[in-house]
C-alpha cells in the first residue's frame, strides 16, 4: 500500500548564512524523504525560513536595510546552500507569507474561541536608551536561583532553572547595554495548563523519543506555565488580530509555517491540504528537528494543533548537535563552517555519506573529524563502492562492445545482495542510517572480494580464459548497480551519473531485484575523485578568513554590534574582594551524564588528593568522555550547594555565551592539581 506522507525540518532562522551543523539535520531528513520515495511512496518534504523576530529586525538595521530586504537576501542564500548539498525540497518557503499570516490568526482565534488564550498586565523589561520591550534573549544578568553570572533572561545554563526576565538580579540589555527598567505592558498568553492530561498522553503515544519524553514529562509533572505568545512594538511578525501594538511571538508562528510552505504547495499543484493536516488524515506527518527545540515540538506545538483541531504529528523525531573534530563548533579555533565554504572547496556527497555513517535514531551528539572524513570517503566510497564499477567497466566497454554477459557466474552470492533490501530498509525506515552504511559497506567488501578472487585483469590475458572476464564483470556491474540503488538516497548525484553509466533507466529500490543481463552499457566516466588534505586545508583556511572578516564588521558598527557578541564588564571590585575566591587547577577524574538534566554533567574533580563532586552546566558543549584527564579550574570555596541531582561543591570555569559556545578554561601544561590560581 502506498502511504502518503509529508516531512518537514527545523526551520532555519533568516538572519545568518546556513553551517554544516544545520546540515546534520536537512540530510538527515532529505534521505528518509528520498527513501521514501525510492520505494514508491508518496512523500512531500517542506520547509521554510523563519523570518520573525527581534533579531531579524535589529540585524537588517544594522546593515541599513529593511527586514524584507534582509529576509529575501537570506532566502535565496539559503535556498543555494541546500541546493548545493542536494537538499531536494519539494516546496521551500518563508513564515513571513501571506499564508502563514491566515493560518497563523486562524490557530489564534480557535484557541481564543475554546477560552485557551488569555490576557493580562505583566511587568516587562525595557531597554530606555533602545526605546523597546525586550525578548529573553536580549537580557542577561545573574541567574535568580544559582547566583551565575552572564545567563540569558528566560534560563540558567548552569543550573537548569527557568523563570521570568525580570527575576534576572543586575540584567543588562544586550543591545545598548544599558539596564532595563520594568515598564507594565498587556500580553496575551497560551493557557498551557488546560493541555495537561492531552499532553500526557501524546507523550506516552510513541511518537516521540523516550529519552526526550522523559525530559518533556518533567515540565509536565512540575506544571506547565502559561506560554506568553505576544510581543510589544516595535516587532518584526504579524500583529495580533483586534490590537494595534502587539505581535505574535516568533515562536507561535514558526511551526505553522509547516503548514503554510505545504499550503503554498498545494495551492500549486492541486494537493488536498487537508488530506495531511485534516483530524481525520490517514497520511503521516514527520518532523525532524535538533533537540534543543524539542519543548516547542513536544509540547507547544501539538497543544497548538489540538487547539486549532488540526491532526498530531506521526512523530518528532530529535537529533543531537555536530562537532568538529571532537569539540563544538569554534569561531575562534575556524571550525564553525558555513556550508557555501565548504562547498567552495569539498564535495557535497562525502559529506552526506559520513554524516549517514554517524547518524542513528537517538539523540546523540556525533563529531566531524575532518581526518576521518576524508580517509572514509576515499576508503568506502572511492575505494570500495566506486571502484567496482571502474574495475569491471573498462573491460565491458573495451573487450565485449559495452556488452553484458546473458547470466552471472555465481547467482548465489548475487542473491546476498538482494536478500539484503529488506533489513536494509528497516535501518533506512528507523533512522538508524549508521546501521544500514555498515550492511552496505559489508556487501561492498563482498564485490571487492569476489574480484580480487577471480583475477579478471589475469584472465583477459590468456585466450582460454579471457571470455570469463565478461561473466565476472556482469556480476561485478550488477552488484554495484545494487549498491547504488541502496546508497541512492545517501548520494542522489553518484546514483544519477551511475544511471547513465548503466543505461537502464532511473534506480527505484526493487531494481537490483532484476540484474541486468545480455545488456548494453553506456561508456563509463570517472564517478568520484578522492579528497585530498589540501582541499580540507583550503576550505578551513578560506572559513577563518569568512569569520575574521564577520568579525570584522560587526566591530565596525559597535552600536549594536558590542553588546550583541561582547559581555559588559562588571562593576567594578577590590583585591580583598578577589582574594576571597580560592581557584584552583583541578584534574577531571570523572564525567558523567545526569539522569533527567539536559544540561548538567557529573563532574569528579582532583584538586591535589582532595576529591570535590561539581555538578556543571556544559552538557551541550561537551561529550563526558572528551573531558576525563583534562585540567581546569574551579572556584574551591564556593558553598556547597544542594541539587535534586545530589550535592555540587564547586564550579568550574567556563568563558562563552553558552550553548555549544561554552569553553571550560585550562592551563598550560606543567599546572599541577591543587594549585592556587591567583
């Protein structure tokens, strides 16, 4: 039975170029899609750019022109990366259209209708000098439950906590610096809370993740607030229906623009839209985001859907974040790659490939060691994969007219490679793409193995065996031809130019199923070349240079560039005050995940014999493994302070935004554990 299903990513925000760890995601969904629709299914995938917000609108003043401008610049910049990486779209839009303007208002007026919206007076951060409200993000200050300084106005990425922007102590507004005063304001807000017993039950319907569902069942059992969904003038989105001032906050809009890029879709080409979004829909809907949206896609997001009585996703499904080289992706250390860089210098195929030999269906981090890289695409793909086709070609095409032999000499080995298709979907179907790399690397090895077995350049020598040559390399062919339909979704542009080479139409998923036989091929052209380290030297070199020069720029337009990528220096303190913090090197003994903290790891630290428990908030920059050994330090006579996770006695050192961009700070070496840094 054909399905009909409908796939979206994470919506890329229109304010910066697109990077290589966005790229994690889109080819994680662009072959499930493709999959899907090698095997005869029905399947659309779309996405949009999400166009809204405060950071939209202050980027395009800083650059002298209007959010429009700015918005349809990054539109067709972003359009040309994902083009570049074979990202096949079925419809690629943006949230500020007039679609999503009526799907937005009509979700609103629903859940208004239903008494899920309400309003209130609220006390709001304003920025004086700016002459404007300010979003979370735009605040920072000490975090109200843990004391850490520099955490953004909505959370603590050392503690976990959540709370309002004006509980922030000493905040300061990152665009002019100044501190915000607290100005009463009429906010409208999601009523979260009547989604309860609905909420429970979506998440315990499968189609989420378990270990995001753990996370997402705490939020739910400690209450679930009310979601603030409007923001004041001056904001770049869509105004609220009945008010002259207020807007809808980015976050409500940006994933009904799933379904205004599929109603943009079907108003081309004649699709029901209600077929997919309709209660009743029978069609899937899967999204693929990164796990540190999953609370808008797990909980926001389907309270949205049911309010509006549109159908729930199928799933969400959730992936981790990429680094490079074993640590997170560094502006400093030139490895935070925008994608249209690399693409300057390397080929896009590899990429998809290494990032498939990483990828599962879990939500772990998976690392772009840029060695690795290179040896295991030249080793699987040019070494293994390609050349089986280069080895048995030249002798079709020079020795028997580009003619195939009219059977294989060993249908039992070939029958391997078609038994394969089903477990090797099953991964491809599960999102377990690591997996099926693996089967079809083992069936690779297979095909080398048969050749270098029957010697082929060895029997085209002797004129009683050199008609044998043409049997061994029928069979050869056909197993590559198999090989390729199973990579297809993994490497569209290898699959296509090997179509042409085999001259037998366009691969779907059966096609290996019938080996090609008493048949003509075409002439064959070199498929796939290796990488070379100067290319990856090239491309790194050519990024630090495009992050200098972005660099660059924002420091010449400091009013309001400083406070947006600088934190202001605190006031001012005495030597006696300094002294009474003791830091000290400490050696990192142990690291490990916390049970139910998505941002805390466990950290056993040996400041010189003495051994201290800190529980800290780097888990999104940091695997636990990469630390053990490592020194750092750490604030020795700071409090101990009483988790739900245990006892933390101490805090490490950090420098960064948090985030990924977090940098736990290490000495030279020769520092020894237990000495005083002073």
């Amino acid at each position: 039975m054909t399905r009909k299903i409908l796939v979206t990513s994470a919506l890329p925000y229109a304010n910066g170029p697109i990077h290589i760890g966005h790229m994690v995601e889109y080819i994680q969904t662009d072959i499930w899609a493709r999959f899907q629709r090698l095997r005869g299914n029905h399947c659309y995938y779309v996405c949009a750019d999400d166009a809204h917000g405060t950071p939209i609108m202050l980027r395009a003043q800083q650059e002298g022109i209007t959010p429009q401008e700015l918005i349809d610049n990054m539109n067709t910049e972003h359009r040309a990366d994902f083009a570049g990486f074979n990202i096949q779209f079925d419809n690629y839009h943006t949230t500020h259209s007039e679609e999503n303007r009526i799907l937005s208002e009509q979700v609103y007026l629903a859940a208004k209708e239903a008494g899920h919206i309400d309003t209130r007076v609220i006390k709001q951060a304003y920025d004086p000098e700016a002459e404007m409200f300010l979003p979370d993000r735009f605040i920072k200050g000490e975090c109200p439950k843990c004391g850490a300084k520099d955490q953004y106005g909505d959370n603590c990425e050392v503690c976990g906590a959540t709370y309002s922007n004006t509980e922030v102590v000493n905040p300061y507004s990152v665009v002019t610096g100044a501190t915000p005063i607290e100005k009463d304001s009429e906010h409208y807000f999601f009523k979260l809370s009547n989604f309860k017993e609905f909420l429970e039950k979506w998440l315990a319907s499968g189609s989420v993740q378990k270990e995001v569902v753990n996370k997402m069942n705490e939020w739910v059992e400690d209450g679930l607030s009310d979601w603030d969904i409007s923001r004041d003038a001056p904001y770049w989105g869509f105004k609220i229906p009945g008010t002259e001032d207020k807007y809808f906050y980015v976050w409500l809009d940006a994933p009904i623009g799933y379904l205004a890029s599929f109603k943009n879709l079907c108003d081309k080409n004649g699709e029901n839209f209600d077929d997919y979004w309709a209660k009743d829909s029978t069609a899937e809907v899967h999204h693929f985001i990164g796990k540190d949206i999953a609370y808008f896609h797990t909980l926001f997001w389907p309270a949205q859907l049911e309010a509006a009585g549109y159908r729930l996703p199928t799933s969400v499904n959730c992936h981790g974040f990429l680094k490079v080289n074993g640590e997170k992706m560094s502006k400093s250390r030139g490895t935070f790659i925008q994608a249209r860089v690399f693409l300057n210098h390397l080929p896009a195929e590899q990429l998809r490939y290494y990032f498939a030999s990483k990828l599962n269906n879990t939500i772990d981090d998976l690392d772009l060691n840029l060695e690795d890289f290179q040896q295991r695409a030249n080793s699987d793909l040019v070494g293994k994969v390609v050349n089986i086709a280069s080895r048995c070609a030249s002798f079709i095409n020079k020795k028997f007219d580009s003619k195939l032999s009219a059977e294989l000499p060993d249908p039992k080995l070939y029958a391997k490679f078609t038994a394969a298709s089903d477990e090797i979907a099953e991964s491809y179907e599960s999102r377990q793409y690591s997996r099926a790399m693996r089967q079809i690397m083992a069936l690779a090895d297979l095909a080398n193995q048969y050749i270098d077995e029957n010697k082929p350049w060895v029997l085209i020598k002797d004129e009683e065996t050199k008609d044998q040559v043409q049997g061994i390399c029928t069979q050869g062919v056909n197993m590559f031809r198999a090989l390729l339909c199973y990579l297809k979704p993994v490497l569209p542009e290898l699959a296509e130019n090997a179509e042409k080479f085999l001259n037998a139409g366009e691969m779907d998923w059966t096609s290996a199923q019938s080996p090609l036989l008493n048949h003509e091929l075409g002439k064959f052209k070199a498929l796939m070349t290796r990488i070379e380290p100067t290319q990856i030297e090239a491309m790194l070199d050519e990024n630090k240079q495009v992050l200098e020069a972005i660099q660059a720029a924002a420091a010449d337009k400091p009013e309001l560039s400083k406070h947006l990528t600088d934190d202001q220096i605190k006031p001012e303190i005495t030597y006696e005050d300094f002294d009474k913090v003791d830091l000290r090197i400490a050696t990192i003994e142990k690291a490990d995940h916390v049970k139910g903290a998505d941002k805390l790891l466990c950290l056993t630290l040996d400041i010189g014999g003495e051994k201290r428990q800190v529980f800290a908030g780097i888990k999104s920059a940091y695997d636990p493994e990469s630390l053990v050994g490592k020194q750092t330090v750490m604030v020795a006579n700071l409090a101990p302070r009483k988790m739900r996770f245990g006892m933390s006695e101490g805090m490490v050192l950090a420098a960064g935004p948090g985030g990924s961009d977090l940098f736990i700070l290490q000495p030279d070496p020769g520092a020894e554990a237990g000495m005083r840094v002073k």
